[in-house]
C-alpha cells in the first residue's frame, strides 16, 4: 500500500512537473522544442507563434525539413542527418523557413541532449527568430557591397591612411583598386606603406608641411608626383580631407593622374612655340628677302642690268614659297601632323637654287634622309645666308652622313668665321654683332627649330677660315 502510495505520489510530481514546464515555457520569449529522431514532438507557445502554427496539436509529427527553404533544406539535412548517425550535435543552426503563411522567417537555433523517457535520440531545441538582425545584417552587407564596389570603379586612385604621432607619415588602411594598379603594388603591398614610401623623393620635405596644414585646415588640395613600385615618376593631383573615423584620426585623399594633362600642356607650350618660330621665321626672312628687292632695284635704276631684275625676281619668288611653306606647317603643327621624312639632298640643292645670281660656290656631298618639316628649309637657308652676308663666304660645302643612329649634317663655309667670345652668344634671340648685323633672329630660330626636331646644332672653326655648323638629326620616324 506504501509503494502504490509513493508510485501515485511520483506520478503526481512528474504530472505537476511537466504542467509546470509547459507554464513556464509559454511564458518564455524565446522558442522552445523538443525533436525526437528528427521530428518535433513539443513546441511552447513562442515556438508556435515563429511557425505560425495556431492549433497545438499541429505541432507534433512533422520535420524541421517541412518549413525549410529550398535553397537551404539540403544543407539543414545533412546537418541532420550527420547528427543522427554519428550522435554529434550541431549546437548552432541557422537557415530560413516558410510558416504556414507563406511568410519567410530566417531563425537561429541551439541544440542540447535531451534524455527521452523512451531513451531516443531526443534534443532540446531552443530558437530565436533572427529576422530583422538578418535583415539589417543582409542590409549593410549590401551596402558595404556597393560602396565597395563604388570605391573600386572610381577613376581617380582613393587612400585612406591614419595619422602617425608625428603628423607627418600617414599609413594606409584603405586602398581601392585604380590606386593599386596606377603604382604597380597589390593591395597586400600597399597596406604596408606609408604615404611618405611613394612620395617622389624631390617633394617629400613639401609633402611634410602639405600633411601638417591638412591637419590644421581639413583639408587640401594640391599637385606633386608619386612614384610607382617600378620607379616610375607619377604627377598627381590631390584632393585630401582630413576628419575622425571611429575615434580614429584619418585623411582621405584622392590622387588624379594628370600626365596626360602635362602632356597637352606640353604640347600646347611647344605649338605655341611653333607659332612664335613661324612668326619670326616669316618676319626675319621675308625683311631678307625685301632687303634684296629695294637693293636691286636701287642698283638697277643705276645701271640698268637685267640681272638685277632677275634677283628681284627670284627674292619676290623665294618669299611667297616661304609664305606657303609656313602655312604648310603651321596646319601641320595643328593637324599635329608630326615631322615627316626629308631627302637632304633634294632639300638642300632646292635651298641653293635661290642663290644661283651670287658669285658663291656650292658643294652638296653625301645623302640622307631626316626627320624634319617645312621649317627646316629655312634653317639651311638662314646658316647659308649668314655665311654670305655676314662672312661674305664665297664657297659652302654641304654634307651628310649616318653616325649612330642620326643623320649628321654639317654646313662649311670659307668665311671670315665667327669671333671665339660670340660663339656662345650667335644661338641667343636678339644677339647682334657688326656692321652687317641683322635683326639676331637667325640662329635663334635655328636653334629652337633643330630643338624642336629633338636634335642638335654646334659649330667650329673652319680650317684655314671660316665656320662649320653642325646638326645631328634624327633619320627615322618615332
């Protein structure tokens, strides 16, 4: 009677204990089941409500798999299935699932041994519905996702660097792709500079107090050159902002590759020069050639020689093919045209022609072709001119000749040749010297002309007397 008293006793215990669990498990925000062998043989009213199961004895009899997601019901499975076999249990789950009313929930469940009064493989199931945390997570990803994105296809290189005690190095922390591939380094390599390890060496003392007045005001803005991994010299323009980050003192900055910014501006300075070499071109020979008119037609009204008429002729004639051969360049200089290839032979014996009616011997030895344009009719004419005029030179022997990759011409004349303390000067705009001294635009125009071909032009002293000029040209198209 005692131990029937004590068995109903037990059974009233284990009776009250599990109406009390049950109480208690209602009554508990957080999802709450027991799964036997795979399948849920208890759920508490949290655990209902994540479902969206309404009637409690829905919830026996069937599979976490019954509300999986397609997309992740094979994993969830061999999670599972894994658990069952070998008895290991997978103490976190996460996936999503479809309740009952077609509402997708992602939830996160703990798994712990649960001892089953039939001694099967029961678990203990605890569940959260993590789907606003999932969302927001999903959320920001997507939106690290795209800024990302945004920083790597921006077209200017973007580095985000913090400050280091002294102000002056910046590390980097940040880096996007067009700055990895403008100086050569993978992003693993530029982590591990500083601003300073790519600085151009010329600049960095600047780049110093550049960072320091950042610091102060903010922000900057300013143009210097970086130096890529192979060495290679990069002129930049910079854009930095300098704020707090997280508690953390940084500086964003953005570097614009402007070389071929430099480079238009170079070539707009070199057309301009062009221009002004046109310009004086013109202006000096054509005052040559009108200097030769008004003599011959003052000598001929004195003694009526037709040879002077001749002259005349051949002075009105010679200007009027330097008008057309200037408009010739100046619309190749702006079709950027570039130079072309020059038989120095035909060249030379169509610049001579013109000096036919002097008492002046000519000697063309040698051939080649250069690189050159419709200036460079005018630089043999001007040396050959200065020859005569100014050396009263009776004889001027042309050569040319390949040597080391150039086309070197040399201009010979038997001369009274040029004064040892003016050879440094004669190249210079405006140098005048002697009685028969001109405007000094001569060999300045020579000289910026062979500069613009990427040549260049000496001379010496002619043996017994006289000068020699010499020019190295290129002969090849680059």
């Amino acid at each position: 009677m005692k131990s029937q008293e004590k068995i109903d006793h037990n059974s009233q215990f284990f009776s009250i204990s599990e109406g009390t669990f049950r109480e208690i498990s209602d009554n508990i925000q957080i999802g709450i089941s027991i799964v036997e062998n795979g399948y849920y043989i208890f759920m508490n009213k949290k655990m209902r409500e994540i479902y969206g199961i309404i009637n409690e004895k829905e919830n026996r009899d069937f599979s976490i798999l019954d509300y999986v997601v397609p997309e992740d019901a094979d994993r969830v499975y061999k999670i599972i299935n894994s658990s069952l076999k070998n008895g290991q249990i997978p103490r976190d789950l996460q996936f999503w699932i479809i309740r009952r009313d077609g509402e997708r929930r992602y939830l996160k469940s703990k798994y712990t041994i649960f001892k089953g009064r039939k001694k099967t493989n029961t678990h203990l199931v605890l569940t959260m519905d993590y789907t606003e945390q999932k969302t927001t997570i999903t959320a920001l990803e997507a939106s690290e996702k795209k800024l990302r994105e945004l920083f790597n296809s921006a077209n200017d290189a973007i580095f985000l660097s913090r400050i280091r005690g002294d102000k002056f190095l910046t590390d980097f922390i940040e880096v996007n792709d067009l700055a990895c591939k403008m100086l050569g380094y993978t992003e693993e390599e530029l982590l591990e500079l500083s601003s300073l390890d790519i600085t151009d060496p010329e600049v960095k003392t600047t780049n110093k107090e550049i960072i320091q007045q950042i610091v102060t005001k903010e922000q900057g803005a300013f143009e210097t050159a970086l130096i890529s991994k192979t060495g290679k010299k990069i002129p930049v323009e910079i854009s930095s902002h300098f704020f707090n980050l997280e508690g953390e003192k940084v500086i964003l900055t953005i570097a614009r590759d402007i070389t071929e910014r430099h480079k238009a501006e170079t070539e707009i300075r070199n057309l301009n020069e062009s221009f002004k070499i046109i310009n004086s071109i013109l202006r000096h020979d054509l005052n040559n050639n009108l200097s030769v008119i008004m003599g011959a037609i003052t000598a001929y009204e004195d003694v009526k020689e037709q040879a002077l008429l001749e002259m005349t002729v051949k002075a009105a004639q010679k200007s009027f093919d330097l008008i057309q051969k200037m408009e010739e360049l100046e619309r190749a200089l702006v079709n950027n045209e570039g130079l072309t290839i020059v038989d120095s032979e035909e060249l030379f014996n169509k610049v001579i022609s013109s000096y036919s009616l002097l008492n002046v011997t000519f000697e063309i030895e040698g051939r080649c072709n250069l690189c050159a344009d419709a200036a460079f009719s005018s630089v043999i004419d001007n040396i050959i001119s200065n020859a005569i005029k100014h050396g009263q030179a009776d004889k001027i022997i042309i050569s040319a000749e390949y040597k080391d990759s150039f086309c070197n011409i040399h201009i010979a004349d038997n001369g009274s040749g040029i004064l040892d303390e003016h050879k440094n000067h004669v190249f210079e705009r405006s140098f005048k010297h002697g009685q028969t001294a001109g405007s000094g635009l001569g060999l300045y125009i020579v000289k910026k002309t062979i500069e613009r071909y990427g040549g260049e032009i000496t001379l010496e002293d002619n043996f017994p007397k006289g000068t020699i000029f010499h020019i190295k040209l290129k002969y090849r198209v680059v």
